[in-house]
C-alpha cells in the first residue's frame, strides 16, 4: 500500500471543493485561519468525544448528513474529516457507509490522531458499552499533515502523543536508531520526526491491513494495561499508553528477554525522565488486580476466551508477539504491584 500521507506547512495548502462534507471538531472553527478555510464547503461540525461514536446517535447524524447533501450527485462528493481520534473514527464510518463508500481526506488536527489513529484505516463506533464494536476498514484516499494546524493544539496535546511516538521507536528498528529519546519533548521534536513515526506504522500495517495474520498486533505494544490504566486513571490515552510501556518493558525484563543494560538505555533517556514519573506508575499499579483484569478481558484484542496476544521488547526496534493466557497478566501485575510498592 502506497503511503497516503502529503506533509503542508499551512491550510491553504490544502484545497478544499464547494461539494466536500467537512466533518469537523467544531472547537476548530474558532481559530481564524480554519474558519476562513472552510468557508466554502460543506460544513458538519461535532463535538469530539466517545460520546460522538455513540451507536445510538448514528442514525440522527445520517439523516442530517443526507438532507445536508440532498441535492449533490454522489459522483461530486467527497467526506473531509477533520479533528482527533474520536472525530476520525466517526467520520471516516460515515465516508465508509454513505451510499454503500465515499472518498475520504483525513487531516488530524491532534498530535496523537496525526502519529497513529488517522493511519491505518480504521473506523469505529461504541456499542453494549465498549469502545469501537462496530466499525470498519477503510482507509482515507489522502492523510494532510498540516503543521500550522498541529500548531495550533495546546502543549498538553503535544505531551499525549509521547506514549505513541515512544510506542514506534520500541518497535521499529530503523526509527530506534535515531536520536530521538535524547532530545527535549517538545511540538519542534515531534515534527521532527513525526513522519518516521508514519512510516513505521505503515510498515506493520502493510503487512496485515485487516488484521487477519496477527502481525497488526505489534502496534498494540503497551496498550493492553495501558488502555486499563486510561479507564481507571482516565488519563490521556498517551500518557496511559506510556506507563502500558513501562509494564510490558519491566515484564519484559522478567522474562529474560530485554537485558537490564538494554532497558537503562530506556529508561534514563532524556524523554522517558521528562515523561514517567514513578509515583504515578505506583499509582497506576494501585488498582484490584481483579478490576484491571474484568478490564482487560472485555479488550477486543483477545485471541480466545483464555488468551490473548501480548507483545514484549527484546530491544529497541525488537519487538515479540506472544499468545498468552489471560492469568499470566494478572501475575505480572500482581508481582509489579509488589516489586514497586
């Protein structure tokens, strides 16, 4: 699959046509340069949130899509989605759905939706009380990565795509060798290297775009206690993806498959110490393991009622896919609970 991704320094570099349906966070519009931007489309603003892809609020938000396009030949029609995860994963199901697939441009206005969740063509929204149980793959046409509008995000929005970003330099080898986690977090160090982080996340879901080998599950490195400590905590998905990390490095420390030199090298770069704070993980270790686990088994990443695919890191840029019973996580969490308490 070719990568659908341009890179523009500003919105205007991106041209938007009088019958494109923009679908957009509608705290957007607020800043000067995106509302004169979209001034000619077709405009469909939402609130982000999880309460965006309810399954309930589909049909309203079709009904007032279509009378909204009534009168334009599908032929002409082109969906724009524009925001973060939440807005991404409700836009690009209403592309994949409307009049059975309309062409779709992505342009993640979030650090965190333009490192992972605007790539890889994923769709979803949230029924029965879980995230992303109904959805599709459908990957966009194009993928804008506008620095102005990525500039535009407060600082604290920079810091929560860290866990992802820190999530492919583990995974892949040739981003692991850069000089990434020696340079101070900052916007300027995730541009930097923000198209790498792109890159090797393509080249993972190249090779499994449905995720029907298993390969696709490497990208889950630090996600399944991650995702748990996000619901508990409800913290930012990136700083819950980050301390997910560290439970599956020190796991992988346990097991004898990173070497304790290898995971110093880790965890005393300058990124981690700016990022990982060891009260915080104490906290997040300070959760019923029998909560985390009733978490963790409602994850859609489980392979049988019993198991479920684990990645550990052998190195940087070294990652191990493993099926493994659900109870050896409650182990390794009731261990860790111990070691670091």
């Amino acid at each position: 699959m070719k990568i659908p991704v341009q890179f523009v320094p500003q919105l205007k570099n991106i041209k938007l046509l009088p019958n494109d349906v923009v679908i957009i966070d509608r705290r957007l519009l607020s800043f000067r340069q995106v509302k004169s931007w979209t001034a000619n489309s077709i405009k469909y603003p939402v609130v982000a949130g999880e309460s965006l892809k309810d399954i309930k609020k589909f049909p309203s938000h079709m009904e007032k899509i279509l009378r909204l396009t009534n009168k334009i030949s599908p032929k002409e029609l082109r969906f724009v989605v524009i925001g973060g995860g939440s807005v991404g994963d409700f836009g690009g199901f209403i592309a994949s759905v409307y009049k059975r697939g309309m062409p779709l441009i992505n342009i993640p206005s979030t650090w965190l939706a333009a490192v992972d969740s605007s790539h890889g063509g994923k769709t979803g929204l949230n029924a029965a009380g879980t995230k992303n149980q109904v959805g599709s793959f459908y990957p966009a046409k194009s993928v804008y990565v506008c620095k102005e509008l990525l500039f535009l995000q407060p600082r604290e929005r920079a810091l929560d795509a860290y866990g992802e970003v820190v999530k492919a330099f583990l995974l892949d080898a040739k981003l692991s060798r850069t000089n990434f986690l020696s340079l101070a977090v900052s916007e300027e160090t995730l541009w930097k290297f923000l198209k790498q982080c792109i890159e090797a996340k393509y080249r993972i879901v190249n090779r499994d775009p449905k995720e029907q080998s298993g390969i696709r599950s490497l990208l889950n490195l630090g996600h399944t206690v991650g995702h748990a400590f996000e619901v508990v905590l409800k913290w930012p998905h990136g700083k819950a993806i980050l301390y997910g990390l560290a439970f599956d490095l020190f796991w992988s420390e346990e097991q004898g498959l990173i070497t304790s030199n290898d995971l110093k090298n880790i965890v005393n770069s300058k990124v981690w110490k700016e990022l990982f704070h060891f009260q915080e993980y104490q906290k997040a270790l300070s959760f019923p393991s029998k909560r985390i686990m009733k978490l963790i088994q409602q994850d859609k990443k489980k392979t049988t009622s019993k198991n479920i695919r684990q990645v550990f890191v052998a190195r940087a840029g070294k990652p191990l896919l493993e099926t493994i019973p659900l109870q050896e996580i409650r182990t390794e969490y009731e261990r860790q609970q111990k070691y670091f308490h």
